[in-house]
C-alpha cells in the first residue's frame, strides 16, 4: 500500500523536560483552597525518523508525569504520526484499571499536543488546520489573577493594575460569603463598570454556599462564577444548574471528554474549561469543543502552565467555529485564559512567546504551534 505523503513520519525518541519556577513562601500564591510556592510543568518532546521535534505540555509538578514514560513508551516509540488517535484510545481501553484522573493522562496530554506540532510542522501547516480549520484570526484573552497571598503586600488590591488594557478580567473567591463580597466590590471599584468580570472558587464550596454567594456578589455584574463546586459533584452540578444566577464553568480539572459529557449531556455547566495540558490534549480538547457545540455550551480553555499549554488553547479556539451565530455576528467569541502573575515559564520558555495585544492573540500560522521552546532556557528552569 503506498503511504500518503508526510504520514511515514514516526516517532523515535520521546524526552521529557522538568520546568520549574521558584516562588518561594513569602512569594506564594492560590486559590481558596491553598497556596503555591513554586509552579512547574514537564515539556514533552517527540524526536521523529525524519529529524522533526515537536513539543508539548504536560500538567502537574515536575516529576508527576516522568514514572509513566516507561509504562507507555514502547507503544509510541515507532508509531506514525497520524495513528496517534487511535493509539490513545488503545492506552485509554487497556489500561482501564487505572482510570483516566492521573499523571498518565497528563503524559498523554503532553504527547497529543507534541504529536500535533510535529504533524502540523510535517506537512508544513499550523495546527488549527489540522483541528478543523481557522474560525477566527485572533482570540480574545481575559487576564486571570486576583489571587490570594501570603504576602498581604501582594495581595487583591496589587494585583488589579494587572488587569488594565484586557476587555475582562477573573479574580479568585471561595473563602466565604463577605470575603467574596469584599474582593468583588473592590474590583468593580478599582476597574470601573465596564470592566467583564468572572469569579473562581476553585471548588471549596458546596450547593448552599455557592447560591449565597451567587446572590451576595450577583449585583456587581459577573459574567461567569468559576468551580462553584468540587469536580466529583455532578449531582450539585445539575441541581445548581436549575437555580444559579450567573453562568457556571468548570473543566480544569476534569480529565477526558467522558468526564466533561456527564455534565454537557445534561446541560449541567454553561461554559467548559479543558486543561489542554491534562484533559488528553488537543484531540480530546477539539472532541470536548464538539460537544460544547451540540449542547449549545461555550467553551474556554483552562491556561496556567507554559507557552506551550497557551499556544495550543490559541490553536483550539481558532479552531472552533461560532455557533449558532456566524463569525460575522458572534457576540461573545470563546475565551482563552492568560495569567497576569509573573510566569517565566510562560514568558521566558519560549524563543518568541505568544503576547497580548489590546486583548487579543493573533493566532499563529507557522507550521505546528507556531512557538518554539528555547533549548537554553529548558536547562535553566531544569529542577535542580
């Protein structure tokens, strides 16, 4: 059988890249539930026969994905390219026993993401036209921080100048009632009214709660209230879903497009949020953006890792196309997370990072990605 051209490609060596960046705990940092210290990520590298290198993110600490390769290299090591959606599934089906919320998927979030790079840099085209297609030139970024501290010099307030020059903005709540009634008002205050603000609770919270803190900080305007409940909570999900007040998303957390059907299917959440970096990469990301379609959902990526994890968002928004309004007329284009903290792991990683402008990211049209990892600075946030 003679092979298409450009899908001989297979892969030869996979490496993977420990990065760390160091807070420390008078820097640190969160959400309602805790504070971090440090944040990392594993940049994932496949090397094919034909001398290409693609790249990707896969979620987690440093370390949390590296005691997987070996349970799952053999079966990529010599794959083509393009049977990389069938390989996955066979992972996913074999290896059942161990479900799907683990260290593996974010492995084989970080090899999809890479094997699409490599793809779209064979064939010499970006990767939202290997995904469905270019639906838009740019996309709209909000900034998302707000963050909690253990500095109280860092905190809330220090932190909503970072917000200037982006159309919306999320903070983070979910430490009671007042507490979010005080760090709303304080935004709406210091950003002025026209400001789009969201919420995140990171799900700390459980059904009651929630509703009174839907009602609390509903007279400020905000556009989405973000993890009202624990991932596991599919139940309060639905019984939320029937009685809230602003938009529910949620997704960061939840891992495969299984685990974001069982509340689409049932119109459980308004927007879906999938981690590229951890949901199974951009084939589940671009399968979890079909079913936001046929369940008249929206979809915003998850971003808080690298600028890998950032440009593959980009990528998948692009890609998904607006409905059931046209380009032309859509209100509300699907967002894409952009954190304001400092993130050298998202600034400094790459040779040419992907940069707001007024808002928006100009989508990419290099082969693959469209960015590049330096191999300098892959050393220098190597863990020590």
């Amino acid at each position: 059988m003679t092979e298409l051209p450009g899908s001989a490609a297979r892969i030869a060596r996979i490496t993977l890249h420990p990065v760390l960046h160091v807070m420390g705990e008078a820097g640190a940092y969160g959400m309602a539930r805790g504070l971090v210290s440090a944040r990392g990520a594993t940049i994932v590298e496949i090397e094919t026969n034909t001398g290409v290198s693609g790249f990707g993110e896969a979620w987690g600490p440093p370390g949390f994905v590296a005691a997987y390769l070996d349970f799952v290299a053999a079966d990529w090591r010599g794959a083509r390219l393009v049977d990389h959606g069938a390989l996955f599934h066979r992972l996913l089906a074999r290896n059942y026993h161990f479900g799907h919320q683990n260290g593996l998927m974010a492995l084989l979030s970080g090899i999809d993401m890479a094997v699409h790079d490599a793809l779209g840099k064979e064939h010499g085209l970006p990767v939202h036209a290997l995904i469905g297609g270019r639906a838009r030139d740019s996309v709209p970024v909000y900034g998302s921080g707000g963050y909690f501290t253990a500095d109280p010099a860092l905190g809330l307030a220090a932190q909503l100048p970072r917000f200037r020059g982006f159309a919306a903005c999320k903070i983070k709540i979910g430490r009671g009632v007042g507490s979010d009634v005080e760090r709303v008002r304080l935004t709406r205050e210091t950003l002025g009214p026209d400001m789009r603000i969201a919420v995140d609770a990171n799900g700390n919270y459980g059904l009651d709660q929630v509703l009174a803190s839907m009602r609390a900080i509903a007279p400020f305007g905000i556009d989405w209230y973000e993890e009202p409940l624990s991932p596991a909570d599919e139940d309060g999900y639905r019984a939320l879903m029937a009685r809230r007040e602003t938009p529910i998303a949620t997704g960061e957390a939840l891992y495969t497009a299984f685990a974001f059907d069982r509340l689409l299917a049932p119109r459980a959440i308004d927007i879906a949020q999938p981690d590229l970096a951890l949901c199974g990469g951009l084939s589940q990301g671009r399968l979890i953006g079909q079913l936001c379609t046929l369940r008249h959902a929206r979809l915003s990526p998850h971003v808080w890792g690298t600028g890998l994890g950032l440009a593959a968002a980009v990528h998948l928004v692009a890609a998904q196309p607006p409905y059931p309004a046209v380009a032309e007329s859509e209100a509300d284009p699907p967002w894409v997370e952009y954190d304001v903290a400092d993130n050298p792991l998202r600034d400094e990683l790459l040779r040419e990072p992907l940069l707001p402008q007024a808002g928006m990211i100009p989508v990419p049209d290099a082969p693959g990605l469209g960015v590049e990892p330096d191999r300098a600075a892959l050393e220098r946030f190597r863990p020590r």
